[in-house]
C-alpha cells in the first residue's frame, strides 16, 4: 500500500531533520533535548530500513508492514523504557510526515503504546558468562581494541550509564589516589568510585597507546575524527559489534548496549553491599530506583519464602 505523497517535497536526510527540528520546538514547543533523543530513535530506524538516502525514498519505506517488521525486531532487544522511547518517537515522526505532506495517511496510530509500570518488570541482566567471553574476545593491539577493551571494562566493573561512560573525561580520572569520577546523569547522582587495578590498565593502555591526539577532554574518542562519542547510538554499535564479533549470543530481552552491563553490576552487587551503598554505587538520587534489583536476588527470596500448609517442611 502506498502511502508516500508523489509530490511530497524533495529532501535530503539532514534537510529533513532539520525540518523536524523546527516542527518540534515551535509547533509541538517541545524541548530541545527530548528533539536530541527522538534523533537517536530515528537513526536507528533509519539503519533498521537500510538506511534510506533521502527523505522520499524514508517515507514510502514507512507502509504498515515495514513499521510492524521493525517494532518486533527492535523489543527483544531493548527494555521497557526504550521501547516505550522508540514507539513515542515514531508515532511522532509518522505525525510529523502526515502534516507536513510527506505521507498521505496518518500511520502514528498503528504504533501501539508500551506501558511500563513502576517494578512491573524484573530488570535483565547480561550474564556474567557473556561479560567474561566478550571481553576475552576483544583484541588489544589496536586503537580501537584498546578503547572498546577499557569501554566493557568500565561498563563490567562500575555499572555505570552508557552517557557516563560518553562523557568521562581525562580530568575525571585521579591516578595518584586511583580514584574515578562519573558525572551525574537522567536525574541522579554523580559516583566516585575506587579505580581498580584492572580498570586503571585498561584506561592507561587506551589513553597511551590507542587515543588520538585531540583538544577534546572526553576520554572515549572517535578514531577517525578524534571526537567525542557522538551519542548513546555510538556507544551501543560498538558493544552489539564486539558481542557478534566474539559470538556472545544474549538471552532474549537482554539489552545488548549499556543497560545489560548495569543490571549485571547491581545483581551482582545486591546482597553483598549494604542498600544505601548500592543506592550510591548506582548514582540513584531515590532508593526506591534501587529497590526493584531486590526482586533479583532469587536465592535469598527461596530462603525468605514460608513453607506451603500442609506441605513439606
């Protein structure tokens, strides 16, 4: 079914998010950050369809079969709270494309909405066994092995977000009392934490061996452009490349990006730390964000549960 407008205006990719740009923040009067994120959604639609080299070519691309294919491909491989950002980014950008006379239907109603209570969900973590062979796999001979070596190993070791790991810079890193600082992120709280043996030679090996000369403070930088990480999209390519270079096969509904790696630190970590400590670890501003890794902790649970009257002691 065609749905594209043939005489929709002729536009190139960036020409149109451009034009959402400003779509977004004075008609919707949206604000500019949310319009940051719905680019990231959107580029990983745009990968997911080939990606498209024109707007035209997006847009009659985008018929209800394709946006069905690309929902179910996409949940397993992300949490609640991605897919609920993914399909309110696409129900916006399929709103966009109807009102701006790029697509002669209004197909934002066949995105269904996620919803994602409070604790409905136990969080997934990636399995130690996968953690263990991806960064046994990862080579450390070159630039990029040595950035995406220290990458995992910071994601392993402190369970910090991927945007932590983005905007680490080399002033965050105190070596003579083998301390590191992440900067606070999504509301929370900035972590200092005990740079650990381990950590501190993969961070060394990169920033001596493997980074770019650059005037830019960010640790984690781009080989070809000596940049920063542009955004989280940056970061997950180079986790889901290294996880299918090593042959890691994740358990369904396991994040593949950064998500994975911090669910694996804070079920590690329940138990053995006390709460307010783990609270802390995680840069969560509320123990209440910390409390639903509580409901991982099976093995205490089993000892927590009662015995079934009548049933076996």
């Amino acid at each position: 079914m065609a749905v594209a407008v043939a005489d929709a205006p002729v536009m190139s990719l960036a020409g149109l998010r451009e034009r959402y740009r400003h779509y977004a923040l004075t008609i919707l009067n949206v604000s500019a950050e949310l319009v940051r994120k719905r680019f990231i959604h959107f580029g990983r639609l745009f990968e997911f369809l080939g990606p498209p080299q024109n707007a035209a070519e997006l847009f009659s691309g985008l018929a209800p079969r394709a946006i069905t294919a690309f929902l179910i491909d996409y949940a397993p491989r992300h949490g609640p709270g991605s897919r609920q950002d993914m399909h309110a980014a696409l129900r916006a950008l399929l709103r966009f494309a109807y009102e701006e006379g790029f697509m002669a239907q209004d197909l934002s109603v066949l995105v269904p909405t996620v919803r994602n209570r409070a604790s409905a969900h136990l969080p997934r973590a990636m399995p130690e066994s996968c953690i263990v062979a991806l960064e046994r796999s990862i080579e450390r001979h070159s630039p990029e092995g040595r950035r995406d070596a220290a990458i995992v190993c910071l994601l392993s070791t402190y369970g910090v977000r991927g945007a932590q790991i983005r905007r680490l810079r080399l002033e965050h890193i105190d070596w003579e009392n083998a301390r590191i600082h992440f900067c606070a992120c999504k509301g929370g709280r900035p972590i200092e934490q005990h740079l650990t043996p381990k950590a501190g030679n993969r961070l060394a090996d990169y920033i001596a061996n493997g980074r770019p000369q650059s005037p830019c403070r960010e640790v984690f930088l781009e080989p070809s452009t000596a940049t920063a990480l542009a955004d989280s999209l940056a970061l997950s390519r180079i986790i889901g490349r290294r996880l299918q270079q090593a042959g890691v096969c994740v358990p369904a509904g396991v994040s593949r990006g950064t998500h994975g790696f911090r669910h694996a630190f804070a079920t590690r970590m329940v138990g053995r730390v006390p709460f307010k400590d783990l609270t802390d670890m995680l840069g969560h501003r509320s123990p209440s964000s910390t409390r639903v890794y509580g409901k991982v902790d099976v093995q205490a649970l089993q000892q927590a549960a009662l015995p079934w009257p009548g049933g076996p002691a």
